[in-house]
C-alpha cells in the first residue's frame, strides 16, 4: 500500500506523460485490455441501483455489456445503453464477450464482489468495484494480490477519496496541524434500511423477472423472500455488511491515508441486538492500530478508531458553540491530536479546525498532494472518481500512475472495516465482549482458543395474546474460532467458487 500510494503522491501530476492506448491484441490478458477506438469497452455488472451513476460517469467509453439479475430492476439501465448486450449471468457474459471486453464495472450484492471481479481480473480485465470492495477479509486479500499480478487498473467505489478535501485532510494532519493523532471518532446516519431483521419465512413466488439463484450465487441456498431484493439485502448478513459496510470506505477513508493506517492491531464492538442473520440496528466498533513512522511534521503514535452508527455518536466536543453542527447530517469525522482537534462532515467534507473560530487566523500548508480532475466538484454531480480509473486503465502498466482508490490501497482499508463486522459478530463470545487481537498479515485471531464459543439469537419473537406479552428469544452454541474462519474467509456454495491467492 505504501509503495503504491508514495508512486501516486509523486508521479500523479505528470501521468499524462505515461499515457498509452493501444490495442488489445498487442498488450494480452496479462496487460489488460485497450480498445482500439481509444475508448475502453466496459461491461456494467449489477446496473440495476448505484452501478446505473457509475456506468453514466463512464459514458465517455464503450457500455458494451450489462448484466443483471433483476431485468425490471436494470430495465432504466437497459434504456440508457440499447445497444450494450443484455446479460443475467457474468460467467455466460464472459464466456461470450471476453475479447470484446476491456473493463468492468462491478455494483452487485457485496456477497458477489469478488466472485465476479476475481475472475475478471483473470481476464486481464480492468476492474472498478463499488464498496464494500468485497463481502470478507481474504477476498479483499485476493483481490488485491491479483490485481498486482494481472497489472490491471483498479478503483474501489468510494468517491469521496478522489476529492480534494481528502487530501487537504491529509496535508493538515501531517502538516502538523493539530499535533500527533491519537484518537479519532466516525459515525454515520445508516442504517437507513431495516436491519436486525428475524430470518425471512420464504414461501413467496418469485417474480418473473429475477433469476433468484444467480441473485443467491455462492452463498447458502433459501427460500426466495421479497425482503432481500432489490436492494434491502444490506440488511443480512449472507449479502451485505450492514452500515458499516456500507458507509466506513467513505467516511474512514481520509484519516486512514492522512494517518498512514493498515491493519489493525485488535477490534471490539458493542450494539445492539443482533442474530445470526441480520446486523443490529446500532453498534459501536474501536480499532487500535499500532504506532507508525513518522510522517511530515508529525509522528503517528498509538491510535484508537471508533466507529458509531444507527443513532450513536461519539461526546460532543467541548469546542463546539450551542448551535454549530457537528459534522454534517450524514455524518462526519473528528480527529483528536496533542495540539487540538479537526472536524469534517460525511466523506471528509467541509474540514475544519476546532474551535471553528480557529480558521479565521489559520494558515493552510501548501498542497503537496497531487489532486484529481474534477475532485473539487460536488460529490453528486462529477465524475471524478469513474475517470481517474479509466484514465489509469489506458495507460501501460510500466508507466501507469494507479487511480487513487486502486487496490494495493482499497484492499487493505476494506479489510479494517470488515474487521468491524467481525467484531460486531463475535462480541458475545463466552459473554466476555473482549477485545480481539489480530494478526493482520495472517488474516486470523490470535485469542480465540479452539474452545471458545459464542452465543447467537437465532430466534426473537414478540405478540400479544389475549392482553398478554409473549415474549420467544431463542439462543444457540456455535464454535468461536469456527465461526471467525468462516467469516475471515467465506465458504462458496452452489458450484461458485474464487481463483487461488497468487504467491506474491
């Protein structure tokens, strides 16, 4: 991640030097592909919600193909590009396109990232992801050491990090702006789904138009229930990650380069109820990472992270007057340092100093990190992010200057934040709520014995009858360490499966 984001802080302001389109006969599978048009073919896979934004912020190239289970869903999606050829299935898709195919753009269920953008990478394909990059730890380990083998351009979806108040963030904080950080507070307004849902009864039919066991794809097999899909499958676990997972790549992304941040050192949650199924309707999450070398002005010592969603906040701080917000009403950031605090609103927007009457006499660094065309736009109405992809993908992988969010980068960030929902998972194992210490580079726990076991709501049922409260919680045993291994690294089902880890 280091080496990959120094290259892009020194080399980003002269990429247009190392531009290069050429054909894709000439460059190979294992160079990724350039159209010979100068413009990119991109297949869109997942078009029917968010991928429908990406594909338009792309349209400076080729939609050649769309794929999706949910034709109703895609059908807005279909009428933007009638000439891209019309898909339910990304194997078929490329098995019939992959020489016409440059690119993909990836915008399904979080359970079938890295299923679909695995084996595209094997392709030679170029991949931009939306977030959560992928729905485990070691797929986004996967993702990224194919990434470097294959030398293909990547991005993962959360566009606030080709922004230039993310860099701005950064050049404050190593600028020395606010000291040494040691503690920093992030916190969102999600859900705004239902979650901590009971298990969905099934017994419905399925619409014509779904294909429901390409929606289900490598998870277990279930009863179709139209509370999954379209789009409230972030409330279940077998699909999504739940608010955390779905907003930390954006919200954590600016302190996680402004602090030169990895892999956390241990995780502990706290939240709501939850069950086997579904993520609870609040949680609470801390990280600790380990002290770093310095960097710029400062020196990064021990930090905490924590994380609140569905309601919670961190304390307000002390510096804010009656009447000034803190953050923004989608959520913000607040970093603690030894020599005073910054705020931001949701995506890092908006940074400023604490106490707010701290900006009037402050004087900003000098940007030192390159920015991002478009990147001082509004976050809705640009195309930014989608375009540094597709300008790293027409560039040779010798002289590639890699896309802000590429995935020697995206990898490691997803893999803290789905450390939470490890976290929130396991919080009740033997009732302890301990702390979890994590060895990073070997994706496992090191303090869950073979022994441990943990307790889960299977079952949470209320009525009333004849005036009276009924109260069914049901509770069962599950092994800890067996548990933790098969959310580290999920087992595929139904024929599904995922490349071997490259040896790099």
């Amino acid at each position: 991640m280091n080496i990959n984001r120094r290259k892009f802080l020194k080399t980003a302001a002269i990429g247009a030097a190392g531009l290069t389109v050429v054909p894709s006969s000439v460059l190979g599978k294992a160079y990724g592909h350039t159209a010979p048009s100068d413009k990119l073919n991109i297949a869109g896979i997942g078009v029917g919600g968010v991928g429908r934004r990406n594909l338009a912020n792309m349209k400076t190239e080729n939609i050649v193909a769309l794929c999706d289970i949910d034709q109703k869903y895609a059908a807005k999606t279909y009428n933007d590009y009638p000439k891209a050829k019309q898909f339910k299935d990304w194997r078929e898709m490329f098995d019939k396109m992959e020489k016409s195919i440059d690119a993909i753009m990836v915008a399904t269920p979080d359970h079938t990232h890295a299923g679909v953008t695995a084996h595209g990478i094997t392709l030679g394909k170029h991949a931009y992801v939306q977030k959560p990059l992928t729905h485990s730890v070691y797929e986004s380990r996967l993702l990224a050491k194919l990434a470097k083998k294959y030398k293909v351009a990547t991005q993962m979806g959360n566009q606030g990090n080709s922004f230039d108040w993310c860099r701005q963030i950064a050049e404050w904080v190593q600028a020395g702006a606010i000291g040494d950080v040691y503690e920093a507070h992030c916190w969102t307004n999600r859900p705004i789904w239902p979650q901590g849902l009971p298990e969905p009864k099934g017994g419905v039919s399925i619409p014509s138009t779904l294909d429901w066991d390409l929606f289900i794809g490598p998870a277990k097999k279930r009863p179709y229930d139209p509370a999954y899909t379209p789009w409230n499958w972030r409330g279940f676990w077998d699909f999504g990650t739940g608010a955390l997972g779905d907003m930390a790549n954006h919200i954590m992304d600016p302190l996680y380069w402004a602090l030169d941040l990895k892999y956390p050192i241990s995780v502990s949650a706290s939240s709501t109820l939850s069950n086997l199924y579904s993520p609870p309707q609040a949680q609470k999450v801390t990280y600790k990472f380990p002290a770093r070398p310095p960097k710029g002005n400062v020196n990064m010592p021990e930090l905490m992270v924590h994380w609140y969603d569905g309601g919670l906040l961190p304390d307000r701080p002390d510096e804010l007057k009656d009447g000034e917000m803190m953050g923004d009403p989608d959520g913000g950031i607040i970093l603690h340092g030894t020599k005073g605090k910054i705020m931001t609103g949701c995506y890092g927007q908006n940074p400023t100093l604490l106490p707010l009457s701290r900006m009037a006499y402050f004087k900003e660094p000098e940007p030192t990190i390159p920015r991002v065309k478009g990147g001082n736009g509004n976050i809705w109405s640009t195309n930014a992010h989608e375009q540094d992809w597709v300008r790293a993908a027409k560039e040779s992988p010798e002289n590639r200057v890699e896309s802000t969010s590429n995935f020697q980068f995206s990898g490691p960030e997803n893999e803290m934040v789905l450390m939470g929902v490890l976290a929130t998972r396991l919080s009740g194992l033997n009732g302890l709520h301990r702390e979890l210490l994590w060895d990073g580079e070997n994706m496992k726990f090191t303090n869950i014995s073979d022994s441990d076991m943990i307790k889960i709501v299977t079952v949470d049922e209320y009525a009333v009858i004849d005036g009276n409260p009924k109260f069914d919680r049901r509770y069962a045993d599950f092994n800890a360490q067996e548990m933790a291994n098969e959310w580290i690294k999920h087992t595929y089902h139904n024929g599904f499966k995922l490349p071997d880890m490259p040896k790099i």
